[in-house]
C-alpha cells in the first residue's frame, strides 16, 4: 500500500496486488465486501473518502468510486451527502462471535467472589487525579528509564498510605508496584522458585494455579477457626508460607492473636511470611487488624493491590519487601514487562494524596455493609440449614452445606436459571475432600439482586 500522505479520514487495512490478473477495482470491491461479511467492518462503520482512500491505496480516485458504487447497490454500503459511506446493516451470519469487546454476562446475578462495585468506580475523580499528575510530571517519566519498581511518586504516596491505614513499615525503596496481587505472587514465585513453600488450606485457587504454574507445589497447611495451624506448618518443612491473616481466604476467620505470635517467631526463626492483604480495608463487626509486616518487616513481604478496592481491570496493585528481596523481585518484575504502566501509576498516585482513595472506601464501606447485611439476612430466612463464615469483613462469604449435600448440582441448576455460584472445592489442594459449601461475592450485586438469587438457590437446593 502506497503512502499518501493525507491526514484526515479513518484507516482502513485494505490489500491490492498489481500483479495478478484481477483487475484492481474488482480486489478492491471484494475485499470491502469479505471484510462487511466476515464482521471485520461492523455496521455503521465509516469509510474514507474516495478521495482518501485512493490516495491511501496509490490508485486512481474513480476506482474508488466505481468499487463503492457497486457495494451500494449491492446493499453493502450506504452513501447519503453530508455523512459520507457506511457500512450497511447486512446478513453476517458467517461472521465471528463478539466475545472481548460486548462484555454480556450470560448471567442475571453473579455472586462471583473478589469483585467490588464495578458501577461505583470513582470514574470523575479518577480522570481528575490522572490530568493533574500529567501537569505535574515531567516527559522522563514517559520513557523507559522509569525503574520497573515503579515511579518514585507513587511508591512514596503508596508507602504513606500502607503507613497510615495499615500498619506497614513501608519504605519507598523497597516497594515494587506491579499489576495485581496476581503478578506479585508470580514474580515472588520466581525469585523463591528453589524455596519449599507453603500455603493455607483452604485457600485462593488462582495464588495455587499461579504457584504451581511457576514451578512451586505448595505445601497445605490446615487451617481452623483460629486460623492457619501454625504448628503443622512448623512440621511441614517450609522455608515461607503464602498467608491471608486478616481475613483467611475463603473462610474469613482471622489468625488469632496467640497465632500471631506463633507465625511471627516461626518467621523470626530465617523464615518468611507472604502476607496477602486482599481485603484488610473492608471490616464490619470487628476492629481492624494490623498488618504483619509492621511486626518483622524483615521477614515478612507484604502483598496488595486496588482490585478489592476500585476494581481489578485496573491491575495495580505492590509487594512491600524485606532489603535482601528488593533488588531480586525489582529484576524479575523488569524482565516480566518493564515496569507496570506510567499513566496508572501517576492518577493512582495523585488519587491518594488528594484523600479521594480514602473518601471512597468511606463510601464503599456504609455500601457494602448494607449489602451483606441483605445477604445474611435472605441466607437466615431461605437458607436456614447453612452455615455462614467470615461475614465480619471483606466482600465475600462462604455458606457451608451439611455433609453430602450435592453442591455440585445446586452449582449447575443455579446456572441454569442465570445464577452464578462458585463452589468451595478447587480452594482446597484435594478439592474431592473439601466440604460441600459457595463462596458467595455480595459488593457487585444490589440488595435486591442478593434476594432473588438466594430465593433461586434455595428453590434449587429443594
């Protein structure tokens, strides 16, 4: 395709080959017309001009024109003065599904676990924080001599935060932001990869799948209404352990203050401690718990991120590492992807140090609060043989079901009426021993929505 050095009118990937006997207007109108049918070019999308596209193309204009003129009246385009040419609204029944982009849940309500109200994301203040950070910064840190720790603005407004609200001795050099609690997992599987590790059981399915993906089967320490059993992971021969204390991920109990101390004189001991702290700013019934790592900030890496918070499409989220792990886990993190990306790291900076991150997990917190209160009262009323655990904090809650309960089925007929559940098992490391139960997310749903749903589980459930 020739150049053509014009600046106006929407690109359009269209393929000529002088060479062939085809005639150049019949390749032309031919590719307009696969790409309409294949779904390439959508329905009311707009084309360049004639005069753009020839120039574009290295044809003549009335080539163009002839080839346009042809899938008008074949009912492929439209062409009305004054709004140029369209593609017309045509039969593409062989054109592929839409998936990525529509975004269509086939589900009504989704109890999905882990996700905050993706509808309150604070759009507005966002935008503000973003075009505000872009004033203030210099072109350098558009580059790639940012270090892939992340900026230094926003470590520091990250470890003031962590300071503050959490507990955590946070200090800028030995943060490294990276894209979710996910990634930092990955990355510190990496740099511990000839490390036996361990980890709850039950706990997050994806942190295991990410472990073993990594090279790392972990170890399963049980875990009991005082938390992670801190004596069986004194026996297991682990050198670190990947834990959720504040809020144990799935079945919400809080390591107990006697364990507290046993897990901090086992790390104490040339251990380390991977403290993952999801969802530590969502308490309900209870005070707030302090991080670990303000205890042993030597040895325990403190893991979070904005996923619980504001919403996981973000993907930011920071590891707070002992000195001896900084420079490993910051290499790691550049040669995964060079750094996560600059204009998040600038508005989420900004976000902090304005009190809009604060302001809104005020709000989210009053939200949720009702939310799980509609929940827990529809589970008491439709529900009364299950049992509730963690409802004291977080965006979730597992419902447990008396033993040989068919969770399975009641999984696959809520399904059927556009109810999404998610079942405890794939959280244990033997998911056919795991007690029948859900996992039920209520910060994305209306109150309203948590009744129905419940009403539909317990119609399946009979």
């Amino acid at each position: 395709m020739a150049i053509s050095g014009t600046t106006s009118g929407p690109e359009l990937l269209v393929e000529l080959d002088p060479t062939t006997a085809e005639p150049l207007h019949r390749q032309l109108t031919n590719g307009l017309r696969d790409a309409i049918r294949t779904g390439r070019l959508a329905p009311q999308t707009r084309l360049p001009s004639t005069r753009v596209l020839a120039a574009d193309l290295g044809v003549s204009r009335r080539l163009v024109v002839d080839a346009y003129g042809q899938l008008v009246a074949e009912g492929f385009l439209l062409s009305r003065h004054g709004s140029g040419t369209r593609v017309a609204i045509v039969d593409v029944a062989s054109a592929p599904e839409r998936d990525a982009g529509d975004f269509t849940s086939r589900y009504d309500i989704d109890f999905r676990a882990g996700s905050p109200d993706l509808s309150s994301f604070p759009r507005n203040a966002w935008l503000r924080a973003l075009r505000q950070g872009l004033a203030e910064i210099g072109s350098d840190a558009l580059g790639y001599a940012v270090p892939p720790q992340g900026l230094p603005i926003a470590r520091a407004a990250v470890a003031e935060y962590l300071r503050r609200a959490r507990g955590v001795l946070a200090d800028p050099k030995h943060i490294v932001l990276c894209s979710g609690a996910t990634q930092a997992i990955a990355i510190l599987s990496q740099t511990l990869r000839a490390t036996p590790l361990a980890m709850e059981d039950p706990g997050f399915w994806l942190l295991r799948m990410v472990l073993r993906h990594n090279g790392i089967e972990p170890l399963p320490v049980p875990v009991d209404n005082d938390g992670m059993d801190v004596a069986a992971l004194a026996g297991s021969g682990a050198a670190a352990v990947l834990a959720t204390p504040a809020h144990q991920s799935p079945t919400g109990v809080v390591l107990s203050a006697a364990r507290r101390t046993e897990l901090m004189d086992w790390a104490r001991d040339g251990h380390l401690v991977i403290e993952d702290d999801y969802d530590a700013e969502y308490r309900y019934d209870r005070a707030p718990v302090g991080a670990l790592q303000g205890i042993a900030p030597d040895r325990v890496v403190y893991v979070g991120s904005t996923s619980k918070t504001l919403a996981p499409g973000l993907r930011i989220g920071w590891m707070v590492l002992p000195s001896h792990l900084t420079k490993a886990v910051a290499v790691s993190k550049g040669l995964a992807d060079a750094g996560s990306s600059v204009m998040d790291q600038i508005a989420f900076a900004k976000f902090l140090e304005s009190g809009g991150y604060d302001r809104h997990l005020r709000q989210m917190r009053r939200r949720y609060l009702a939310r799980r209160n509609a929940l827990l009262r529809a589970l008491d009323h439709y529900l009364p043989r299950a049992t509730v655990l963690g409802a004291a904090a977080g965006v979730h809650l597992t419902v447990r079901f008396p033993d040989g309960f068919p969770i399975e089925e009641l999984v696959t007929q809520a399904a059927a009426r556009r109810v999404r559940v998610e079942p405890l098992a794939p959280c244990y490391a033997e998911p056919s021993l795991a007690p029948p139960g859900l996992m039920l997310g209520y910060a994305n749903l209306s109150e309203s929505q948590i009744m129905t749903g419940i009403q539909v589980l317990a119609q399946c459930a009979r």
